[in-house]
C-alpha cells in the first residue's frame, strides 16, 4: 500500500474491525442466494451444449431457453426474458413498460421521482421522440415525504380507473435517501393491490439482485427489469438486461423487443450465452464482495468526517453507497482518486460533462473491463448541490479497499482533508 498516508490506511484498519461482524452477515445472504443459483441449474439440468452459440434467427436455441426458465427459477417469477439485445438498464426498463402500457393508461411511480435516465423514456406530451407521452399514456409521481417514506395519502388519492401500472424504484438513484427494501416492497405491493387489485406493479431492481435473500418478484410485484451489466451478470455478462414476472406480462414485453407474433421465441444470443450463465453463477459471490467494499467505504469515510447513507451499520439493499462531501471540489477529487484505482484506465483522469439522459453535468468513474458495468467498482455524481457522490460495485473487496484509499489521498493531496 505505498504512496497512501499512515493516516488513511489507519481509517481503513478501524473500520476493518469496527464491520467484521457485518461482513459475516453478508457471507451468509451469499451463502442463500448460491445455493439458489446453483439449485436452478440443477434443476434446468444446464449442461454445457447450452453454451453453444446460435445464429440468424436462432429458433429453436435450447440455451436461450433454459436460460430464461433458470432466471425465472432464481427470482421466483413465473417467466423471464433474459437477452444480450437489451443495451442498458434503462432499454430493459423502456421495453418492459412499452410492453404492458397502452394509449390512454397511466404509470404511477410512488417512490418519488425516477432516476434521470428515465425522464426521456416517460418524456412530454408530443414531443415526437417516442416517449411514453407521446403515445398518449399519462405519467404522475408521488413525491417520497421528508424522511425518504411512501406518502401513502397521496398514493392513495392518486389511483384511478386509468392507472395501469405502479412504478417502484428500488435504488435511491440520485437521491440522499435509503433505498426500499424487500420486505417495503412487498407492503407498498400490498396496499395498492388492496386498492386497485389489477394494476400492474413494476419494479426497477437496478443495483438490488442478491443484495438480499428475495426479490420483488417473490414479494408480490408483478414485474420486474435489470441490467446484466450490473448484479445479476457477475461482472462477465458483456451486455443485456432482463425481465422477470408473471408471464402474460413478461411475454407482452417480448413483443415490444422483438415485433407482435414473434416475441422471445427468436433472437441469436451471439456467443454471449456461456458468459450470462456463468455471470449469474458468480452474482452472488460478487454482490456479496460489491457490499462489504461498501459497508467499509460507510466506516472508512464516517470516521474521515463525511455522512454517508447507508451508514455502514444500516441494513443495505443495493449496491450503492452514497457520500455527501461540502463543496464540489471534494466531489471530483473523490471520483477522480476512485479512477486512479482502476486497473483499466487507471491513468485517465475525468471530468464532468453533460452525459446524454443526464440533466445536470456529471463526472464518472469507469475504469472497468464492461463499459459502464457498475457491479465493477466504479463511481458518479451529479455536479449540483448538495455534493453527493455514489460509489458502487467492486468485483474483490481488496479493489474496494484499494479505490478507497486512493480517493482519501487524492483529497489529502489537495487539501480536501
């Protein structure tokens, strides 16, 4: 550990022994969702001509198949669609309501604004780019009150006849909140439905598979979308998304991806096919080495002075670690010391600009081998106040704790600390 001061690697020793017993608790939800993992394998019987590629229109493709029966096994839903056509977190979501909302429904998120990538997607009544508005399907949100909770009131007041689906955010996503647990997701599943027992529950599991030993589908929501670039890919997924839930759903979301008529039953998975098997053999493993690095960032950066939410003692149920700073010039020497750390990139230095779904300017750290994997180690913020930076991902706990200690030294370096 050359070049990092005494006094930084003495935080990271505190919080070393101040997490142990966290990092226990975090071995044995890696433990569950293994065995769950392997248990759907078995089941499927996956052997190792389901790794064949497949070509052209790929019917027929026994892979893709017990791929998606795997899935569905593994998140508790009645089917899946997992492909590597899906080109982010944000296409999977796109296509998944596009799949189920129809001219004249209303999508009502009730976890407060969703993450900026998503405001294209919902977008402005005509504004000819294809949005969810310009087809004609209303949008509202209730706002989360002051302490980061469901204003269940406004939730309430705001379902009617034409609401069609529920939008849940599991991830805090830009927000100086605690992300929605498991178990609060499957109450807010149970008061809608008590209100309007057909509507469609969504949720955007971004950052959230394996972070617990459930998922949304197992709780009651009726649908549910990711990135294989995050979590669930295991950090060898090179590209896709999925899509789990009831399956008169999650077929109607094939449609929107491929054409009517055709859905998941074409689509040449490209060579990809061994490496989202095998990715999601090591989620669990490596979600598992993504939250200890961050209940330790919590500890290391707590005892420097910083808040932090979660706080390292506070039940985690994504990946994300947030961490307020006083001025944006801690934020930029946090997430340009991160990317010091890297092992691709490593000597990149980066700076805001206006990234394309973005409102504000934002400055990243990506030194990954997956272009924008954030179950690698990685981190991003918006240049706006308050100074929030969000760190997630770490496919070893050691490059965790090496991308703390570089983003606490290039602050010292800078007079920051």
């Amino acid at each position: 550990m050359a070049g990092f001061s005494e006094e930084i690697k003495g935080w990271l020793r505190q919080a070393e022994e101040l997490t142990a017993e966290s990092q226990q608790r975090i071995d044995r939800i890696v433990d569950h969702n293994q065995w769950k993992v392997i248990e759907a394998f078995q089941r499927h019987q996956v052997s190792d001509f389901h790794f064949a590629g497949s070509t052209g229109y790929a019917y027929n493709d026994r892979g893709r198949e017990v791929l998606d029966l795997v899935y569905a096994d593994v998140f508790g839903a009645e089917a899946a669609l997992v492909r590597p056509h899906f080109a982010s977190g944000t296409h999977t979501i796109a296509t998944a309501l596009f799949g189920v909302l129809r001219p004249g429904d209303e999508l009502f998120y009730i976890t407060g604004r969703p993450y900026d990538t998503l405001h294209k997607v919902i977008g402005q009544a005509g504004d000819g780019t294809g949005s969810l508005r310009d087809y004609g399907i209303s949008y509202r949100e209730a706002a989360l009150l002051e302490e980061g909770t469901v204003d269940w009131a406004a939730v309430e007041a705001g379902i009617h006849e034409h609401t069609k689906v529920i939008g849940i955010q599991r991830s805090r996503g830009y927000d100086w909140r605690s992300s929605f647990r498991v178990e609060q997701i499957a109450e807010m599943v149970r008061r809608v439905k008590a209100i309007k027992p057909d509507v469609i529950v969504f949720v955007d599991n971004c950052y959230g598979e394996f972070t617990e030993i459930q998922e949304p589908t197992e709780v009651g929501a009726d649908l549910i979308a990711g990135s294989l670039i995050k979590n669930p890919g295991g950090g060898l997924a090179e590209t896709g998304g999925y899509i789990c839930g009831r399956a008169s759903l999650v077929e109607l979301a094939a449609y929107r991806l491929t054409a009517p008529g055709i859905g998941g039953e074409v689509g040449a998975m490209l060579g990809t096919t061994r490496g989202i098997y095998q990715g999601l053999f090591m989620a669990p493993t490596i979600v598992g080495q993504a939250l200890k690095g961050s209940i330790l960032a919590a500890a290391v950066f707590e005892t420097a002075g910083f808040d932090s939410k979660p706080r390292w003692d506070e039940p985690r149920t994504d990946l994300i670690q947030a961490i307020s700073f006083t001025s944006s010039e801690h934020l930029i020497a946090f997430v340009q010391g991160v990317q010091r750390a890297s092992a691709v990139d490593g000597h990149v230095v980066p700076e805001p600009w206006d990234m394309p779904g973005y409102e504000h300017p934002v400055i990243m750290a990506a030194g990954t081998f997956i272009q924008g994997g954030s179950l690698e180690l990685s981190a991003d913020a918006p240049i706006r106040k308050p100074y929030i930076a969000y760190m997630q991902g770490g496919l070893t706990l050691s490059h965790v704790k090496y991308g703390i200690l570089a983003a606490l030294q290039k602050m010292k370096e800078q007079n920051l600390l």
